[in-house]
C-alpha cells in the first residue's frame, strides 16, 4: 500500500509541470536623469526583473535576500494557499537577511500581474517586479508584448517621505499635501526604472499588434495612460479578460493593470506610451519604434502640457468581464467605511487601524458582498489577497463591473463588489497607497475555523 502510494505520488509529480525560479532581493543603483540613486529589486540571477511562466505550471521560487534587512515578497493578485501569499506577519514570518525562502503554488491565472514587498515601507524603494502569466493562446492574440512597469521615484528615504506626512512641519522643500489630490512631491515617474529622458526603446515591425501589458507599481500614484496617435483595445485588467474595448486614454489606479492592444501602422513610426501622474503634469512611458524611425527620435518632455486632474472611476462602468461570476444570492453583506484622520495621518476601516482590528469573518463556500464607503479626503484603491472580485455596484447603481483584484474608491462614492468565499485563509483587504496602509488602513477576511499552520 505505501509503495503504491509513493509511486501513485511520483507519477503524479512528473505529470506536473515544474518551474523552479531563482529570485534575488537585493540593492542596486539606478540613473535617474543623472543623478544616481540606491533601490532594491527583485530579479533573476540573470538580471531579469521577476518572472514569467505559464498558466497551470507549479512553481517552485526560491526567494534569496540580499539586503541587509528583513523582506517579504507578496504576488499581487494571484489565486494561491493562504500560507504562500508572502504578507510578513499575516502569513508569514519576514526572510531575514542572507536567509532563503521558498514558496511553491500552481499557476491557476493567465494574465498580468506582479510581485512587491510586503514589509515596511520596500515597495517605495521599487522593491518591485512584473509577473506575466501566459498560456497558449496568447500568440493568437498579439505579434509582440512589451511590459510597462510603472513606479514613483523619490531621492528621500520612504521613512522621511512617512514622517513628512505624518507632521508636515517636518517638510523641508518638497510641497506635500499641500495638493488636494497628490500628497507625496515625487522627483520623477518611472517605466521600468527609466525616465523620459533616456526611455525603454521597443523595436516593433510595421503592422504588427502589440500587446502592453501596463502595471501601475507605484506606491502612491494614480496614472493616466496615453497611446498617443496609436489607437487600442483594452483587452484585460488586473490579470482577467474583459469585452474589448476602444480607446487611446486610460485610468490605472495604484495596483491595478491593464493590457491593451495597439497596432503599428503600416507607415511605421516612433510611438511614446505615456502615463501622466494624477494631479501632476510630470509623466513617463516608453517608445515603440519600427527601426526606420530610429534614426530620428525626437525627445520627449517629462513634463505634460497640462497637469493632469483628478481620478473619477468614469471607465469602470465601461469595463466588463469576459467572465462574470455566477449570479446567485449574497450570504453576507459587509459594509466597509474607508475614513482618514489627516491630522494624525490615520487611515481607518470601520473606524480601526491596523494592526488593531477585528478580522472580518466568512464562511467557505458564501458569496460576500462588501460596500466600500469613502467618507475620507482621499480616494483608497482597496485591494483583497488571495480572491478575484466583482465590481456589482458603484454609487449603489448595479452594474456588470470587471473582475478585479484592485479597485479605486473616489472621494465621497461607494463601490460594491462580490466574490466567492472559496479559498480558507487569513487574506489582507488594504488600501494599496503604501502611505495609507502603513498608516492603518488595512484588515483581514478571516475564514470561520481555518488555523493558521
Ligand atoms: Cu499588492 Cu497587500 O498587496
Ligand atoms: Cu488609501
């Protein structure tokens, strides 16, 4: 019986298939417009920045911390146990230094995501990396792919930018929160560590489709995306598919993603992806560039023309799933108030600051409905582990919303999501400004009867 166990157990180990990746933490240095700057990252012994790999592998990472203090490393959006969702504290304890971790889960989810630090204030230093998730279908889809991840950059320390906020005598020359929607003065925007004045060049052939795959990894900045003279097809956001949809502008709020498909005209030609900061005029983005346009690159500004307003969640309503999730009743209706204490720089739910909350209970197998309420100054980009939700409702008016693992609460508005309770756990619900999270604004969904191992 036991032989035929481990045989049973080995035969069914060879039909998976198993990725291994190496992922290293550690320090870099970085130009930004001329001036050098230390982060951290996250990367494969051979440089690459994260990882892809495709839907329905098992994988198998082996986290080595290179920095000479404790991390952990979330992957945003994926479906996965409870105990490898990388949340130092929650469900796990932080990899200290020169320490290796492991974590190992099948690939569920095909689409754009990507992976942080969930410790402290890492993910400010760019402690941060796209995860793509392909399956076969996707060469049908697009000729080419080109990934934008996008960041906020500050020469201060993240401890300085926090302690600013949390007493604005302590600001010394930079302007935050004297702006109703941007509360940290970055020094520049950053698509895959790069400015605008030395951008990612991406050759592209003439009548080709390419699909961007654009990840707002910035820790405190909404983004409005531009494809210029380039029109596009939205075909995904926050990893899942959505009904095609038309445009050259778009919103990405913190967290959140977005794969569009643009095609090159058959003239050729250079095309910057841009993507303005909300409240700013600062920008950054990319090139595409068929090679006789190369020659002749003109520069262009980080600065837009105009500075850029305020976020409205306009184009949620015109995003719907591919996929909905099955309708049936709610079980359990839980009402969420998101509120700030600008003073104090408390960020609350339900009126509790992380960590002192009470975790919020479900049952396997209940469909949840949560209504955020946003009575704060601020708008919160609430983000929920472990799950893909539903956006049913903005303003109480019913809608077929995407599928999501992200989603922007504006000022004064509610929005309402769905998901099934189908995964046992202790799952982080927070706000995705590193900001207002390390200032309090986060809880956890807590399954009735699941023990933490
Ligand atoms: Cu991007 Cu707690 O997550
Ligand atoms: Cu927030």
């Amino acid at each position: 019986m036991r032989i035929f166990l481990l045989f049973a157990i080995l035969a069914a180990g060879c039909s998976l298939n198993e990725e291994k990746i190496i992922l290293h933490v550690k320090e870099r240095l970085i130009d930004v417009d001329g001036k050098e700057a230390s982060v951290f990252c996250i990367e494969q012994p051979d440089g690459t920045p994260g990882f892809t790999a495709q839907k329905g592998q098992l994988l198998a990472i082996q986290l080595e911390n290179y920095l000479d203090v404790p991390t952990s490393v979330h992957w945003h959006g994926l479906l996965l146990p409870n105990d490898q969702d990388g949340v130092a504290f929650v469900t796990q304890y932080p990899i200290y230094p020169g320490k290796t971790y492991g974590y190992h889960f099948p690939l569920m989810q095909a689409g754009t995501f990507w992976m942080h630090a969930h410790f402290e204030l890492q993910e400010q230093k760019l402690l941060s990396a796209p995860l793509i998730l392909k399956e076969a279908s996707d060469t049908a889809i697009a000729d080419q792919e080109a990934v934008l991840f996008l960041t906020d950059f500050s020469f201060k320390n993240p401890e300085q930018i926090f302690a600013e906020l949390r007493c604005p005598s302590k600001i010394e020359t930079h302007t935050a929160r004297m702006h109703d929607i941007v509360e940290v003065a970055y020094d520049a925007f950053l698509t895959n560590c790069r400015t605008l004045s030395a951008p990612e060049i991406v050759p592209v052939l003439a009548e080709s489709i390419v699909r961007l795959r654009i990840i707002n990894g910035s820790s405190a900045t909404n983004f409005f995306l531009s494809l210029g003279a380039l029109k596009g097809t939205a075909i995904a956001i926050d990893g899942n598919r959505i009904e095609p949809i038309e445009g050259s502008s778009f919103e990405l709020a913190v967290a959140q993603r977005i794969d569009i498909l643009v095609t090159i005209p058959a003239t050729g030609g250079a095309f910057p992806i841009l993507a303005q900061g909300e409240g700013t005029a600062m920008q950054t983005g990319l090139v595409l560039a068929s090679s006789e346009s190369l020659k002749s690159l003109a520069p262009i500004s980080q600065r837009a023309s105009v500075t850029a307003g305020r976020f409205t969640n306009r184009q949620e309503s015109l995003f719907h799933p591919l996929t909905s999730l099955n309708p049936r009743p709610v079980d359990r209706k839980i009402a969420l108030e998101l509120e700030g204490d600008m003073a104090a720089y408390v960020w609350t739910i339900n009126k509790q600051a992380w960590p002192n909350i009470t975790p919020i209970l479900v049952k396997k197998g209940e469909r949840i409905e949560i209504t955020f309420k946003n009575t704060s100054t601020m708008a919160h980009p609430m983000h929920l582990h472990g799950h893909t939700f539903q956006v049913t409702a903005l303003n109480g008016k019913p809608l077929q919303g995407p599928m999501r693992d992200t989603v922007l609460v504006p000022v004064n508005e509610t929005v309402t999501i769905q998901f099934d309770a189908d995964s046992p756990g202790v799952w982080p619900l927070h706000c995705h400004v590193l900001y207002h999270l390390v200032g309090g604004m986060m809880t956890v969904i807590r399954y009735e009867g699941y023990t933490q191992h």
